[in-house]
C-alpha cells in the first residue's frame, strides 16, 4: 500500500493542483515510485497534461479510471506514494479520498478569509479523522505568500493557536509556479531553482512528518 497524500481545501484557487504536480514530481526526483491522481471533477491535471504533451514520466490516474476508491486503492497497489488532487468544495469525493490518506495537505493562503476557510477544512478533516480513518494526519501548508511581509508569520501563529499544525515550509508567491504548470513541468527549471528549493523544503517535511506519526 502506497503513501496516500491528499491536497484539499474547500476553496478554488488555494494551489491544490501546482502542489499536487510539483509534489509528485518531488517524490519522482526522490526515487520514490509515484502515482499522481486527478480526484476532481474539473480534471485540471488531466487537461493540463493533455495539452502540453502527456508527459510519459508522469503516471496520471484519471477520475474515469476507477469507479469506487476500493478500486483506486487497487491502481495504486504498485506505488510507493501517491498525491491526490481533490475538487474545491466539501463532497462525498473528498470523504473517500481522506478514507484512503494518509495526510491531507491544506494549502492556504495568507489572508483571513482563507485562514477562516482552511481552519473548517482541517475539521471537516478531523471529522474524517475521527469518524472513518484514524491513520489521518493533517497540516496547513501556507502558500502563495508575499516575501518579507510580517503578516504572514501573523497568520501562521493564529493558524497554531487553534492547534493547528502548520507545516514549517512555505511558498511563495511566484509567477514561476504558473509559468511551469503552463508547460506541463515542474518548477524545478525555473526561477533558478528558488521555487524548487521550496518544493524540496515541503516534501521532506510531509515525509518527516508522516515518519513521525507513524514511528
Ligand atoms: N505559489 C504560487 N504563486 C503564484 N501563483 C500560484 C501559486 N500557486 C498557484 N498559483 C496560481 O494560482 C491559480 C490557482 O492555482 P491552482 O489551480 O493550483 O489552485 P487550486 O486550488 O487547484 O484551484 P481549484 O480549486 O479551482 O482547482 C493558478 O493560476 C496557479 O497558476
Ligand atoms: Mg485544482
């Protein structure tokens, strides 16, 4: 059974997708055998793919490639992790994705209302957690943040004062995560590798801490 690791946020536009593919293309460059699927009905991965060349390195799952989350479990049976992107609204989906997982990733960005956003996806998670997958870990990743601003070390402490766990690694706002989904890559040749360094930098905390937990 593969690591399972969802990104899920019940807004649009929080960098579900950008996290998703760079993240697997991390765990690609680790070494590790990695599946990447497109949970969401809107299939962004899938489309993006398909139009800048169905890359043969990356080993998409479509949502019309399985019809029960049994059967996903079952696709993802010769992989060592797979990175799950997810719809932007709270759905039956997202219940059985998060029954599968083993970390929900919650990117959010730094302004207050997606910090009020984030922190009811985190318990909707708990809820999950609680209800249906004890195995579930969760941690906000703070996202699309603007350099040298107080504001979001702001954020990040009133994420952790309602004991959330809020993920160290953070990324930037930067044209580059765009410019690379455009072509269908990673962010790893771009921006002389400023954004990739910040990839690298969330990857080995999710690892970390799924170590953590488990140990
Ligand atoms: N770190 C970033 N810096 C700058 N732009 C970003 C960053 N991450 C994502 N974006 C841009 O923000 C937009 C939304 O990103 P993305 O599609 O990954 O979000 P999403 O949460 O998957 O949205 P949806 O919920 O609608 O599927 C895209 O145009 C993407 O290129
Ligand atoms: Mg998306």
């Amino acid at each position: 059974m593969p690591l399972i690791i969802a990104l899920a946020h019940q807004k649009g536009g929080v960098g579900k997708t950008t996290l998703a593919a760079n993240l697997h293309s991390w765990f690609g460059e680790a070494g590790y055998a990695c599946a990447l699927v497109d949970a969401d009905p809107q299939g962004s991965l899938s489309h993006l793919l398909a139009a800048f060349g169905n890359r043969e390195d990356v080993a998409l799952i479509r949502r019309g490639d399985f019809q029960t989350y049994d059967e996903l479990a079952k696709l993802l049976e010769p992989f060592d992790v797979a990175v799950i992107d997810t719809p932007p609204y709270l759905s039956r989906e997202l219940v059985d994705v998060l029954s599968i997982a083993h970390a929900a990733i919650v990117p959010c960005k730094a302004s207050p209302l997606d910090v009020l956003a984030a922190r009811q996806t985190m318990e909707y998670i708990e809820e999950i957690r609680r209800t249906r997958n004890p195995a579930l870990a969760s941690a906000v990743v703070l996202t699309m943040v603007i350099a040298a601003t107080e504001f979001t070390g702001q954020i990040r402490q009133h994420l952790q004062a309602s004991g959330l766990k809020v993920l160290r690694a953070q990324i930037g706002n930067r044209v580059s995560y765009a410019r690379s989904l455009l072509k269908g890559n990673s962010v790893k040749a771009e921006d002389g590798g400023k954004a990739w360094a910040e990839i690298d930098a969330l990857g080995l905390e999710i690892v970390a801490f799924l170590k953590e937990r488990t140990s």
